[in-house]
C-alpha cells in the first residue's frame, strides 16, 4: 500500500479517537448529571432526616454524596475511555505497522528509483556523447563542403579565366588568319589578272614595234628617193655642163636638187638612227618590264608561299590551341566532377545525423514508456532501463559496423553512402 493511503488511515484513526472520547465525555457527563441530580432530588427529603436522626450536617451529607456520584460518574468515564484508548491505540499501532511497511517500501522503491535516475543520468551522458558526436560531424563536414566548394568556385573561376584568354588568343588567331586569307585572295586576284595584263602589255608593245618598223621601212623609202634623186641630179648636172650656157639654170636647179637630195639622205639617216634608238629603247624597256615584271611576279609568288606558310603555321597553333583548351577543360571538368562527387558524398550527413538523433529519439521514447508504465515502477525499472539502453548501445554498434563496411567496400567510388 502506498505511503500516501497510509497516512490518511492514521490521521483517520486520530480523529475517530477524539471523536470517541469527545462523544464519551459528553454522554458520561450528561448521563452523571442526570443521576446526581436524580439523586439529590430523591434522596433530599430522607438525607435531611436521617442526618437529623444520626446528628450530622445535612449539607455535609449532600456534599459527601454528591462527591460519592462524581468519583463514580468519573471512574467509570476513565474505565470507558480507557477501554476506547485501548481499540484506538491498537488501531494507531496496526496502521502504524502498515506505515512502517509501506515506509520500507518506500525506501526500497526510492533506491531502485535513485539507482534508476542514476542509470538514467549514465545513459543522458551516453546519449549526449552520440549528440556530440553528431553534432561534431555536422560540422566538420559543413566545414568540409564549405572548403570543398570554395576549392570548386576557384576552379571554376580559373577555368573560365582560361576560357577567356583562350577565347581572346582565338580572335587573334582569327584575325591573323582572316588577314592572311585576304592577302592570299589578293595574291590570288593578282595572279589571276596577270596573264591579261602581260598580253595587254605584249600586244600594245608588238604595236608600236610594228609602227616603228614600218617607220623605218619609210626612212629607208626616203634614202632611196633621196639616193634617186641624187643620181638624178647628178644626170642633170651633167647634161647642164654639156648644155654649156644654155644649161647653166638647169645646172644650178640639179645643184639645189641634189642638196636636197642629200638633205633628205641626211635626215633620213637622221629619222633611221632615231629609229632605232627608239626600238632599242623599246626593246630594252619591254625587256625591263618582263624582267621586273617576273621580279614582281616572284615577290608576289615568295609572299604567297609565306603567307601559306604562315596561314599553315596559324592552323598548326589553332589546332594545337584548341587540342590544349580541350585537354584543360577535360581536367578541370574531371576535376568539378570529383569535387562535386565528393560534396554529394559530404551531404550525407543530414542523413547520418537525422538517423542518430532518430536512434536517440527511440531510446528516449522507450525509456519514457518503461518509467510510465505501472509494472516498471518497482524495481523492475532500473533492469528494464539497462536492457534498453544495451539495446540503443548495440544498435548503434551495428549501424556504426554497417557504416564502415560500406565505406572500406566503396573506396574507389564516390563517398555516396545509404545508412
């Protein structure tokens, strides 16, 4: 029985006492009134006269009796009330037994329920360790993804710095190679038109050869009229001398004749040197202009192969730029996707933790129904509680093996783990 229904039973048992002997004292009270007075009114007349017949005070002979009915009235008050002390008193005794039993109990039940909180404190600590420990490894793999996630921001921020410059060395590339095309376009246009322009040339050349030879056909025309005319003026001459007088004007008109016959010889040796310097000059200049003609045509030959060259050259670079750029961003993307691989793998704490906390939960839920339920308030509990506990130990043994295992399997992978 509980301490808290014996100590009612006592003070019930006080208070039914006092109720008795309050009743007890009235009802003798009242009941040795009645017989006093009974008395006294019966006894008056005759104690008056047997006190007149023995010669005593009447007044003496009612106090002695009046004495005599209260030392009685009052005995037997005592005698009841000690009677009634005797059953209360064995009451008060028996419900004192009872509260020394239920006392017993009592400390018996508050040591298993001291030994219970105290096995309650141990496993509060065990339990806060395991909080700790989550908590230290909630940190350290935030730290761990801040850290990770910084190192993939400057990859990040380095890769596309590369990408940047690369992307400005390929406009450069570019434009260098788009110069080199339009060189080799005009090259090609020059080319193309050079055939034409040498015929040109050629043919405008071979015309005023052409006119030049005949020129000279004229000049030799007139060093032959010239040579003619000569001989004509010779003929003259003499068939004036053999006039005599009568020829001596036609002498003088075949001398003027032939000065001018000579004259014209003159001037066309004069016109035939003239000739032939120019056709030399021609000659000479036609000569000239083939030879820087095929100077410029092998300049512009030497150009067009250098700007091949260099047109291959910047091919060569291109290639081996965007062979260098494809190379780089492969690495650096190998190298996101491990970190990113590597942030998943981290992320799993959320999952770790939460598992912990709910492991934590569980045991907390059962040792909250163990000390509420009615047959785990003896002590049974301390037991029950134990037995819970090595059940929250070893289950969180087998999920920390279970964790480990899965770890050391998959070191090659990802840190990608399911709990």
């Amino acid at each position: 029985m509980a301490i808290r229904t014996q100590r009612p039973e006592v003070i019930t048992a006080s208070l039914a006492q006092a109720r008795g002997l309050r009743r007890t004292m009235a009802l003798l009270t009242l009941v040795g009134t009645l017989v006093l007075s009974a008395l006294v009114y019966e006894t008056h007349d005759w104690i008056e006269v047997e006190a007149r017949a023995l010669g005593a005070n009447p007044a003496l002979i009612h106090a002695l009796l009046v004495g005599g009915a209260l030392l009685v009235t009052n005995l037997v008050a005592g005698l009841v009330f000690f009677h009634l002390n005797v059953q209360t008193t064995g009451s008060i005794g028996l419900a004192c037994d009872t509260f020394a039993n239920a006392l017993d109990q009592a400390e018996t039940l508050q040591e298993a329920n001291a030994e219970a909180v105290k096995l309650m404190g141990t496993q509060d600590l065990a339990l806060g360790e395991r909080i700790a420990d989550a908590v230290s490894e909630t940190e350290s793999s935030t730290l761990t993804v801040i850290e990770r996630t910084t190192q993939l921001n400057q990859a990040a921020t380095h890769l596309l710095d590369y990408l940047n410059n690369s992307t400005l060395s390929a406009e450069n590339m570019e434009s260098d190679i788009e110069q080199r095309v339009d060189d080799i376009g005009q090259i090609a246009a020059f080319v193309q038109d050079l055939p034409s322009r040498i015929q040109t040339d050629i043919a405008a050349i071979q015309s005023v050869l052409d006119d030049i030879h005949q020129l000279e056909g004229l000049a030799t025309s007139i060093k032959q009229i010239g040579k003619q005319t000569n001989l004509l003026a010779l003929n003259a001459a003499i068939e004036a001398a053999r006039a005599g007088e009568a020829g001596r004007g036609f002498a003088v008109v075949a001398g003027e004749v032939r000065a001018l016959a000579d004259h014209s010889a003159k001037a066309a040796d004069t016109i035939e040197a003239g000739l032939n310097r120019a056709l030399d000059a021609v000659k000479h200049n036609l000569q000239l202009s083939l030879l820087d003609g095929s100077s410029e045509q092998l300049e512009q030959a030497t150009d067009a192969v250098e700007s091949i060259q260099r047109l291959r050259d910047n091919y060569e670079d291109m290639r081996q730029f965007y062979k260098t750029l494809f190379s780089v961003v492969t690495h650096h993307n190998t190298g996101l996707a491990n970190q990113i691989a590597d942030i998943l793998g981290l992320l799993q704490y959320q999952d770790v933790v939460g598992q912990r906390l709910g492991r934590v939960r569980s045991a907390l839920e059962q040792r909250a129904d163990l000390i509420s339920a009615e047959e785990a308030t003896g002590t049974a509990l301390p037991g029950a509680l134990q037995e819970a506990f090595e059940r929250y130990l070893l289950d969180e043994s087998n999920h920390a093996r279970l964790a480990d295992d899965t770890q050391t399997e998959g070191s090659d992978a990802p840190r990608i783990e399911l709990f």
